[in-house]
C-alpha cells in the first residue's frame, strides 16, 4: 500500500516540482534566484532518493540521501559567505 502510493503519488508529484524548478532555473532573473533553485531542486533529489528507497525497500539509499544533504548545505554556506563577502 504505501510503495504503490509512493510510485503513483508522491514521485509524479516531485517530478513535476522538479520540472518547475528547472524551469525556474533556467529563466531566474539574477543569480540569487537561480542559486536557490539549485538547492530546491537538491531538495526535490533527497525526496526522490528518500522515495525510491522506500519503494524499493533499500535502506542503503538513505545514506546517499544523507550525502546529498550535506553537500547541499555546504553550497548554500558557500554562497552565503560569497554574497556577504561582496555586500
């Protein structure tokens, strides 16, 4: 019950979250925006990772979603250090 509500519920509808986003990507109008759509769409990716592992019933998943947490947060401190660094 809850791996078919995963496959037709929730991973169409990050699909389209990621396909909004990409659009968003590529049409933002400053570089702020774009870089915020970045770690939207790394979130969108841990939802993916987290869903599928769900699915699949592979726990191991998890780690790799753990990974691309972290690496998302360290970009976003990045950028933040950029940006304050220019003002």
């Amino acid at each position: 019950m809850l791996q078919s509500f995963m496959m037709f519920g929730i991973l169409p509808i990050l699909s389209i979250g990621i396909v909004l986003t990409v659009w968003r990507l590529v049409r933002g109008p400053n570089f702020a925006d774009r870089v915020v759509a970045l770690d939207k769409l790394s979130m969108l990716a841990i939802g993916v990772i987290a869903a599928y592992a769900i699915v699949a019933d592979q726990p191991v998943f998890m780690d790799m979603a753990i990974i691309v947490a972290l690496l998302s947060f360290l970009t976003t401190v990045g950028f933040a250090h950029y940006v304050e660094r220019r003002a």
